[in-house]
C-alpha cells in the first residue's frame, strides 16, 4: 500500500486549497478513504471521510471543517481530494490520507502535505 499526498502550501487566510492523495498497490475502489491532520503538538484527527462509489457516496467530515472542506474521490485515477475553502490559521497542521471511513485502516502513513495558514 503507498499514500502520496500533494497540494500543501502557504495560503492567506480565507484562501483554498486542493489536497490530492494518490494510491496504490491496492484495490482503490472497495476501500472508504479519509483525511487525517496533525497540528504541532496535537494529536491526529479525523478531518473527513468518504465511503465507497456504490449505493450512493456517503462522506463526512469534522466540526471544524464542516461547510469548509469537501471530501471528493476518483476511483478511476486511485485518487481521492480535499478541497480546503475559507482556511483559518487553525487549519495549519500535515495532512494525510488514508483507507478507512471511522478509522485508519493502513498501519503506515504517507509523508503527508503540509499547509500553513498564514499571514
């Protein structure tokens, strides 16, 4: 299994930007994925998730980025996004991806993507 996560930077508060995480040495399609942070200092969370393209797509997502974030996924490029909209400082933290709808299935984390809401 690898996670390679993209699309971090150094954004203005308010600002947007898209997460990418790109997968493979798995079946994407079966898997739900999700969106974790880790702010310095504080543990890892759960920022958003979304199930498989089956019955209907159920995603879903933290207070804190609830109405922010859209959780969005392509099962033909075995990638799945974030768009990360109105950013506040408190979004600062390293994201990162994984398999799983209520908690990380896969052991091993990718070097995750930083933002840095800033000024």
């Amino acid at each position: 299994v690898q996670l390679v996560e993209s699309g971090g930077g150094l954004v203005q508060p308010g600002g947007s930007l898209r997460l990418s995480c790109a997968a493979s040495g798995f079946t994407f399609s079966v898997f739900a994925m999700s969106w974790y942070r880790q702010a310095r200092g504080k543990e890892r969370e759960l920022v958003a998730a979304i199930s498989t393209t089956g019955a209907g797509t159920h995603t879903k997502y933290s207070d804190a980025v609830k109405c922010r974030f859209t959780i969005s996924r392509d099962d033909a490029m075995n990638t799945v996004y974030l768009q990360m909209n109105s950013l506040e400082p408190e979004d600062t933290a390293v994201y990162y991806c994984n398999t799983g709808y209520s908690g990380p299935l896969n052991q091993a984390w990718g070097q995750g993507t930083q933002v840095v809401v800033s000024t």
